[in-house]
C-alpha cells in the first residue's frame, strides 16, 4: 500500500472511540494469553480459550462475571493477572473517558491523537498529564485507604495472617474502587453480610469509583462550596444519591421478610444488607445475599439500576446517570409543553438531547438482543436470562447463578454484551458529540401523528 493509501486509512483509526475500543481489546487479547498459561491455574492445567477469553473480559471491562470459581480455580499468579487487568480496565476508562470529555468540551477536531505526536497541539500535553495524573492519584489514593481498612478487620477482626489479610485487603479494595466485583471468595461477601466495617468500606469505595474522576476533580476545587459546581457535577452527585436512597428502599421493603434473603438476618443488619445490595447494583458485582433467591420484582429493581449505571468517566458501567436524568428533563420539558429544555439554570442544546437518546435506545437495542440469544441457547426463563444480559451490558457482575451453567455460545454471548457496555456508550457518545456537520439546506417540515 502506497503512502497515499496509508494517509486515507489512518485518519479513520485516528479518531479517539477508534483508539479506546483498540486499546481495550489488544488488553483483553493480551490478558486471555496470560490466562491460558499453565501457572495461572491452581491444578497447572491451561484453561480453555473460553474461560480465559471471558475471565480477562470481566476483569479489563471491570465487571465481575466469572465462570469458574476465582479462588480455586486460579492460581496466586492468575489473581494477580486478573487484579491487574482490573486496575489497568479502570484506570484506562477514567482516563480515556475524561481525556474524551476534554476533548468534546474543547470541540476540538477529529484527528486528534492523545500520544506525544505532533498533533497534540490540539490537546496540550500539559493537559493530558494533568488528567493522567490526577486519575491515577485518585485511584491509589482510595484504593489504598480501602485496603488499609479491610487488612486491619480481617486480620484483627477475623484473624486473618497478617499476610494473607494485606493480600485480601489489596485485591478486594482495587476490585472495589474498580467496580469490578471480583471476589476472593466463593460465596462473593456473604460471609461479610453482617460486617459493617468490611460491607460499609467495600460500598463506599464503589460509590467513589461510581462518581468519576470529574466530579471529583470539581469537588476539590470548589470544597468551599457548590456555587462553581457543573451541571454535570449537580446532576451526577443528585441522581445517584436520589437511586442509592430509592434502590435502599425498594430492596428492604421487598426482600425483608424472604427468609432466603433478607428476612434470615436481624433487623439492623437488614438494613446494612439492603444498603450494600442496592449500592451493589450500581455496576459493582459483589453480593451480601443470594441474588438468586431475591424477588422477581426485587430482580426488576436490580435489572432497571444496572442499565442505568454510576456517573461519566467512572469505572461504573451502565447508560450513566446522566443520560438517565437528560431523558428525564426531556419528557418533563415535553410534558410541559416547554419549546426549551432548562435544568438547574441552564439550557441542554438540542445535540445534546438526541445523543442522550441514541446511547439509551442503542442501550436498550443490545440488551435486548442479548436477551434474545440466552433465551434461544439456553434453557433459562426470562427473568433470569434479561438479569443476565443487563448485568453484562452495564458491567455489573451480578448474577443469579446461571453464568457457570452457559454453554460456550452462552458465554461469548456475554463477552460481546461486556465489551460493547463497556466502551459502547462512552465511544458513542464520543463520536455522535464529535460529529459536526453543516446541513446546507433544510426541507419541507411534517408532523407526522404520535402515539
């Protein structure tokens, strides 16, 4: 291929969703390898392509989905390979998705490259070491207060060794803060239900992770106040404490008196259990109770926070609180009858509105799709197999216990739903805000009857 032809290809590969899908399957790639080493298994024997291609995709899209048990089957080698690839999948999305935003809130071009090149001119490379910097800071900085809460209780509360709870500690806080959900453990955080020192640490280091490294970025500039706040901030911090409170009470009221679930524990510690479930929900993955003895309406309650997810730029999966909150002020300004759609003093452009809508339908589109695949290749009903998909697609990790059962087009399946949740909604809504045409002319208008 001639230079001509290389300068018509690359600009295609150049634009930023391209690198970040890229980028993301060349880790996946390089992790399932790892995986089908033999010192990666406990027993020595390598894991089949499939377990390691689902494991290192669980693991780099940071939702917590396993078909073998993670303590057993892997070896020491092969956690560590997994928690690596955890911290590389949420590092590599916080970043990338905030060097996205930056990129968008500057209407910068398509041809950006964010490596040392010479076209980072468009986008300082002051700046891009700033937000670099500051992700990787937040990350350790919660990761580490985290581990250091978990190691303390689990070797002096439940006498662990002091190497084994440092261990335990590391792996489950960086999974946590990750929203990965990967667990040391067979039985996830059952055994913990009751600990609020274990349950209340590991659930606050998800609600970090679930902010986004914007938020936390104006909340320590602005500390003194919430006047300078962003629109986005405002949205993101209400929204998801307005779905912690609500997905609390929802679960509580219908899981309190299920003796399978809630109903076994006193009153106090169902309340620590219901908390740390709907927190849980939030793409998380980790499980106090047995998610496969709730309520089929508490699963409905979990299917509609797991599509709806954490905030922007974050390790949390899902269409993201705030496409949830655009569409909610659209139909409120609609109800209305309002020409414009105003939120907290502002004005949403049009544009905006319209990608709201095409990541949620787009959303909605692969979740369904998903569904209709499990139900075809497996024997699974319909609340179990769109618990699923949902859980999949938003990078949750939660499951009713089907995950191991699937067959291998079952699993790949869940692979294309982790992958395309993941990166889907941020890359989509990447390139539909970086997108700007100019329409020269403008036809006739219709209304056409709806509803």
């Amino acid at each position: 291929m001639g230079r001509a032809g290389w300068r018509r290809l690359l600009p295609g590969w150049r634009h930023p969703a391209r690198i970040v899908v890229t980028a993301f399957a060349v880790a996946i790639l390089a992790g399932t390898l790892l995986l089908t080493l033999p010192a990666a298994t406990a027993d020595g024997h390598p894991a089949d392509l499939v377990t390691a291609l689902f494991t290192a995709t669980s693991a780099v899209c940071v939702t917590g989905l396993v078909v073998v048990d993670t303590p057993d089957y892997w070896s020491a080698f092969g956690e560590v390979v997994i928690l690596g690839l955890i911290q590389i999948g949420g590092l590599g999305i916080m970043t990338l998705a905030s060097l996205l935003g930056l990129l968008i809130a500057r209407r910068l071009g398509l041809r950006l490259q964010l490596t040392a090149q010479a076209e980072t001119k468009a986008l300082g490379l002051g700046e891009v070491r700033r937000v670099v910097s500051g992700v990787v800071t937040v990350s350790l900085l919660f990761e580490a207060v985290t581990a250091v809460v978990l190691t303390l209780r689990l070797a002096l509360g439940h006498h662990y060794t002091w190497p084994d709870a440092l261990y335990h500690g590391v792996f489950h806080a960086v999974s946590a803060f990750n929203n990965a959900g990967f667990a040391l453990y067979s039985d996830s955080l059952v055994r913990f239900a009751t600990d609020p020192w274990i349950s209340l640490t590991v659930a606050l280091a998800v609600i970090a992770g679930g902010l986004g490294f914007p938020v936390w970025l104006e909340l320590w500039r602005h500390r003194r106040g919430r006047r300078h706040w962003s629109l986005h901030a405002k949205i993101t911090l209400l929204v998801i404490g307005m779905l912690l409170v609500i997905g609390t009470v929802a679960i509580i009221a219908a899981e309190w008196t299920n003796p399978r679930t809630l109903g076994a524990l006193d009153p106090g510690e169902r309340l620590l259990a219901g908390f740390f479930t709907a927190v849980m929900t939030r793409t998380a993955g980790f499980n106090s109770v047995d998610i496969g003895q709730l309520e089929p309406g508490t699963l409905l309650v979990h299917d509609i926070l797991m599509f709806i997810g954490g905030g922007s730029a974050s390790t949390a999966g899902g269409i993201k609180v705030t496409t949830f909150a655009l569409l909610a002020f659209v139909i409120l300004a609609e109800v209305r009858g309002e020409p414009t759609v105003h939120v907290m003093g502002r004005r949403l452009p049009a544009a905006v509105q319209r990608q709201a809508l095409t990541v949620a339908l787009l959303s909605v589109g692969a979740v369904v799709a998903g569904t209709l695949a499990l139900l075809t290749l497996t024997p699974h009903d319909l609340d179990e197999t769109l618990f699923e998909a949902v859980s999949a697609f938003g990078t949750v990790g939660l499951s009713t216990g089907i995950t191991a059962d699937l067959p291998t087009a079952g699993r790949l399946v869940l692979v294309a739903l982790m992958f395309v949740g993941r990166l889907g909604p941020i890359t989509l809504a990447s390139a539909l805000a970086l997108r700007d045409r100019t329409r020269r002319y403008e036809l006739p208008e219709e209304r056409p009857i709806v509803g």
